[in-house]
C-alpha cells in the first residue's frame, strides 16, 4: 500500500523546503555521492524514509495500532545541477562506507548545503542551481521510524 513514487524539481528555497522534508532521516553511505565538475553536477543515492505513508491506515474494522502500515524505505536518487565546486566538513571522503543521516537541505548565499546528524556537512557552491529528486525502484518495509530527540531532553 505504497504512495506513488516522487519525483521533484526545486529551484528556490521555497521549493527546497519540500525536497529537504522529503530527505529528512534519509541514510547513505559516502561512496554513493559523487561530485562530477565536469558537468557541474553532484549526485547521490540515499536510503530515504517514507515520511509521507509514516502514519496512513491499512483498511480494517478496527482503527488500533495493528493497521498501520508498516514503516517503510526506498532507494532515492538526488541531482543537483549547477554545482561549481565541493566544501566538505566533519566527513572523511576515504572512509567509502560511512553512513550518513541526512537532517536537511537548505539554500544558502550561493550554495546548497546538506545537514548530516553528528555536524557534518557538504556545501555545494552554486550561483544558480535545480536540485531533481526521484524515488527508484520498489519500497521494502522498515521496523523503525526516525525519531529525534527534543532540544530540552538533550
């Protein structure tokens, strides 16, 4: 019982807002990002949580916990074209297989920058930029939703 794939094109912040609540908890290891000077394009795959069939019902007599749908994941490809250039912190490109959680993507003066849990962060330096977003192949079942602590029980 899976929504419809996404697929979107932002171009502004306005935009961006959608896209990083989209990406919100998505998890990736470094080797699947890749920056592509040549063509001003940075690209990645991420794991991403399906925020918007977290909570839907499956159809049942009754409205408890058994009928939620399970929670659930997909492969989501991200393109960001435009980029002229990379900054990096808090991440060590040669460990390949690091795991990163993505907390946001944000428009910045000149830039994009995606969040990481832990303070990491990539700024991709760009004076005009479209990020495109699109989920690929099926959904697979997940056990466990994201959750984050609120700033008062830090």
């Amino acid at each position: 019982m899976s929504a419809t794939p996404i697929r979107l094109r932002a171009q502004d912040a306005e935009d961006l807002k959608v896209v990083s609540a989209c990406l919100q908890d998505a998890i990736l290891p470094i080797g699947d990002m890749c920056f592509l000077p040549e063509e001003a394009r940075f690209v990645l795959v991420a794991n991403r949580f399906k925020w918007e069939t977290a909570d839907k019902r499956r159809p049942g007599p009754t409205a408890d916990d058994d009928h939620l749908n399970p929670f659930e994941r997909v492969n989501c490809g991200v393109r960001i074209e435009g980029v002229k250039a990379v900054k990096l912190r808090g991440l060590d490109v040669k460990d390949r297989a690091q795991i990163l959680e993505l907390l946001s993507v944000e428009a910045a003066e000149g830039a994009l920058v995606l969040n990481f849990a832990g303070g990491a962060c990539i700024r991709l330096e760009s004076p005009s930029w479209t990020c495109f977003v699109e989920d690929l192949g099926e959904p697979w079942p997940t056990g466990c939703k994201p959750c984050h602590p609120l700033e008062d029980e830090q």
